[in-house]
C-alpha cells in the first residue's frame, strides 16, 4: 500500500516570508552618487570604453551594477585620479 505523504510534517529551511539572499545591485545613478561623479561622467566613461559595461541590464535596458562592477569602477576611477595629468601653470 502506498503512503500519503503529510507536507505539514515537512520542515522547510526558509519560512513563506523570508526573503532569498539575492546579490544587490545599483543604477547608475547610485553608483555615480557613491563614486562622486555625476551619471553623465559615468556614461561618458562607459562610452569611451574606459569602464567595463556592467554585466547585468534589466528588463528594461538598464543597467544594474553589482558589487564587482562598483569595485572595478572604483579602481580605474582611482587610477585615473592617481595619473591624471596636469599641466604646469607658467606665469
């Protein structure tokens, strides 16, 4: 003969209202906000190919950064600050 199954009887790890650790991603403009840069500089870099497109787009085309994303933003943002260069004032 077969068993019922009783599914009250079964414990599940997560309850109906937790959520599932999903990764957070920004927009641009959260990103431009913690970088200090405005969107437009951060989409002017990102057509110049001096940043990597981030790698995830939503539904709607926009772009979604994820933490690996902002920390390869942050550097090269770093490196160009770092070498950036400036020309000498003569009087």
């Amino acid at each position: 003969m077969c068993q019922r199954l009783n599914i009250a009887s079964i414990n599940l790890s997560f309850s109906r209202n937790a959520k599932l650790a999903m990764p957070r991603t920004y927009y641009t403009g959260e990103v431009a906000k913690l970088l200090g840069v405005s969107r437009r500089h951060l989409t002017r870099l990102l057509k110049k190919g001096v940043l990597q497109e981030p790698s995830v787009r939503n539904a709607y085309g926009y772009r979604q950064w994820s933490e690996a994303d902002l920390e390869q933003a942050q550097e090269v943002l770093a490196r160009r600050e770092l070498f950036k260069y400036k020309p000498r004032k003569t009087c």
